[in-house]
C-alpha cells in the first residue's frame, strides 16, 4: 500500500475535489468516512456520487452529533461484505425480519 496514503491530509469537501475521495471509496482504501448532513435541498447541482461507488458496508463507529442548525455528523467505518439489496416496493420493507 502506498504510504502516502497514510499521510495527513487537510480535510477536502466532496465537491470541490471529488476525484480523489472517490477512488478511495472506490478502492475501499479508507478506514473513516465522515459524513455531514445538512437540511437543505437545492434540487441541482453537482452529484456527489455522478457516477457511482462500489456497494460497501459501513459501520456507524459513535453516535451522531448534531449541530444547532441541524447539520448531522455520521462517523462511519468500514464493514465486511457486501450488502445485500431488496425490493423497496415491497410492503413489509423496514421491518425486522426474524
């Protein structure tokens, strides 16, 4: 693995340089992904993920932490496998199965 890789980075927002962040999630060559929500729709705009990521399971690592605003943080790890997909349509979707 390239130890590069390894260095600090600053931290960079997906859209401004989302080249890179994507081949990492791509090559699942990352051990954190922090993801910020914020409550706001614009409706166009750049796509973070345009053309596409490879399915991965992620592992919330600590609770969410909200901010005033209401802009969430979501600390994700990396999981094993890969996830399995259902049918959205479906009317039992969401609920546990035994």
């Amino acid at each position: 693995m390239d130890p590069a890789l390894h260095r600090p980075q600053n931290p960079s927002p997906l859209t401004r340089a989302r080249s890179r962040p994507l081949t990492l999630l791509r090559e699942r060559l990352f051990d954190r992904l922090d993801l910020w929500v914020f409550p706001l729709m614009l409706g166009v705009g750049k796509k973070v993920f345009d053309g596409g990521v490879v399915p991965a399971n992620l592992t919330l690592l600590e609770p969410p932490v909200a901010s005033s605003t209401g802009a969430v943080l979501l600390r994700y790890g990396l999981g094993a496998g890969t996830p399995g997909t259902g049918d959205m349509r479906r009317e039992d979707r969401g609920t546990a199965q035994s």
